[in-house]
C-alpha cells in the first residue's frame, strides 16, 4: 500500500538523469511506399507470440488495491495480446494468503505472464523449489529474477548481502524448466554484470535503465515521507546507454527495455537500440487504479504511435532488418569531449 502511494508521488521519479532515449535520432519518411495498418507489429518472446512488443512492467502484488491494479491490466493485456509481469512474489511465499493478488489467469488465461523474485534471496537460500512455486502458483509462463542492490541498500530491513549470488544464480537457473528472465528494477543493468552472467543461462534481460521511477527514491519516500539522499537516488545506468551496453556484452540474448519509457516513440527508439520488447509500468498505475478500460485506452494510444513511429521512419515492422541498425553503431560523443574521456 505505501509502494503503491509513494509511486504516485513526482517525487519517485528521477529529477536529473533521463533514459537518453530522446537523443536516439529516429528517421522521417515522407513517402513510407507502405499502409500504416501493414505495419506489422507481432513478434515472438519467450516461446510466445504477443501481438506487439509491449509488456505490462513489474509493479505490485500482497495488498487489496494491487489485487486490482494486477486483474486490471492482466485483463488489458489479454484484450490486447501483449505480455504482463507480475510484482516481486517473495511475500507470496512467505504469506499464502496474500497470493490471490497475484492470481491473474482468471481473467487473463492467455497472455505471456512472467513471475518475478529478487536476485538477493537466491544468495539467502531460495533455489529450484521456490522458483518453480513463483510460477506454478501463478500459471506463469516464465520467471524474472530482479536485482536491485540500491534499492535494498536504501530500504528499511532490505538484504545488502550480495556476495555469490553470480554463482548461485549460475546453479539454480539452467536447473528450471522454464525460461528465466534478469532484469534491474530501474537503476540499469551495466555492461560488466551482463558479461558477468553470460553464462548462467537467462532467456533475456530487461535492462529496466534509470530515467523513470527511482526505486531508491521509492523506498526513502515509503520510510522516511520523503527523499534524505537525493544524490545516491540519482545512480544508475541510463535506459539507452543500458540498451547499448547489454547489446554489446550479449549480441544474442533478446533485450527488454524499460525504464522511463513513456510514449510509442520512446519504445520505437528502444527498438532500434536492440530491444526486443519493451515494458511499462509506472504510466499505467493510476489507469490501472481506475479500471481495465483505462488501463487498455492507455495502452492501445501506447502501441498505435508505435506503429505510426515506424510507419514513418519507414519500417515494415519490428523485424525489419534495417530497424536494428542503429544497435550497430558506436554511442554518440558528446561534443568537446573525446570518446574514451572520462565525466568530469
């Protein structure tokens, strides 16, 4: 309930750093040669095939209103054919009772739903047998393991012993029968920790880059009403330069991208930074609150300027090869300041 407030607050957001995707040049075609309805926005994704490359992000579960906001977007999700993934389970397992608010099936039997536990409790014990109840629970079809190190560092009571949970991860992920997903939670996946994992085995990384929600700042809100270290809440890896990174260390392991995206043109630009998919999360949290025609209204303005991005730039869709180019090239420099210098 407290995550839930302290999400809606401005103050949640990051105040300086941006996800740089706005910097990301994007092409105008006045004669695209094609119908904007022949746009082909389907894709593949973890075994599934979703109806455009949208995913609803990782947000809530444990309390009456994230029993709410989850069915109504699972339900959005199942209107619109796109994936969904849920909020940290751990509370699920650690308290049954809560575990209906993370129950979505019913009204979502469909969709590409991905359970969600943190990295850190895999160093402090849990292994296959909580993994396979986080999605068996659920009828998930996949598993992101978060990891969010300032985050819990920043938390009241949160776990900051890290040590081997490279190695953990390294043993417990090849041995579940279902595809397993890393993903930061807003702060970035950099480039040495995805080299770090390469070889674990996950199906994807969702490289959740700073931009958007500051979970750093979400936990000092939630602890202390409001922000006491705003400078710690200001680290991360910027969604684009997290995009780049990754595609660099993992050329071929399929990238989520998320944090602070904010409109179509925003995910078309992750697009061509490597992403396979995209996800949204804090957009949709005050139409979720509402009701899942909000949630879908939301989403369906989402994936229609999607669409009219690359009808303009001159794509046939998210697999047009030429899409992808820019994931090829060096990140820009900025003026006056040599490539291999240091910030100041």
């Amino acid at each position: 309930m407290h995550h839930i407030e302290a999400c809606l607050r401005p103050e949640s957001q990051y105040a300086g750093v941006q996800s740089g995707l706005s910097a990301v040049p994007w092409p105008y075609r006045a004669l695209p040669e094609r119908d904007l309805d022949d746009v082909k926005l389907e894709v593949g994704f973890l075994g599934r095939r979703l109806s455009a490359p949208v995913l609803i992000g990782a947000m809530t579960g444990g309390a009456e209103r994230a029993a709410r906001i989850n069915a109504n977007l699972a339900l959005a999700a199942q209107r619109l054919g796109i994936g969904m993934m849920l909020g940290s389970q751990r509370i699920m397992l650690e308290r049954p009772e809560v575990a209906p608010s993370f129950q979505v099936r019913g009204v979502a039997p469909d969709i590409l739903l991905i359970g969600n536990l943190g990295a850190a409790q895999f160093g402090l014990g849990y292994g296959v047998e909580e993994a396979g109840r986080a999605v068996r629970e659920v009828g998930a079809d996949a598993l992101a393991i978060h990891v969010n190190p300032l985050q819990e560092a920043l938390q009241a009571g949160g776990d900051t012993r890290w040590r081997g949970v490279v190695a953990r991860l390294g043993e417990v992920v090849p041995a579940l029968p279902f595809p397993v997903v890393l993903k930061e939670v807003g702060h970035g996946l950099d480039e040495r920790t995805v080299r770090a994992v390469a070889g674990v085995g996950f199906a994807a990384l969702d490289v959740a880059g700073a931009g958007g929600t500051s979970w750093a700042r979400v936990e000092q809100l939630v602890r202390w009403g409001h922000v006491v270290s705003p400078e710690l809440c200001e680290l991360g890896v910027p969604t684009a330069q997290a995009l780049r990174g990754a595609r660099a260390a993992a050329p071929a392991t399929p990238l989520i991208a998320s944090g602070g995206i904010r409109s179509g043109l925003d995910a078309a630009r992750a697009l061509r930074l490597g992403a396979r998919v995209v996800a949204v999360a804090r957009p949709l949290l005050e139409p979720a609150l509402e009701s899942a025609e909000a949630a879908e209204a939301w989403l369906s303005t989402f994936i229609h300027d999607l669409r009219v991005a690359l009808f303009v730039g001159g794509y046939s869709g998210v697999d047009d090869p030429a899409l992808g180019a820019l994931a090829e090239l060096p990140a820009p420099v900025e003026a006056g300041r040599p490539a291999d210098a240091a910030p100041a």
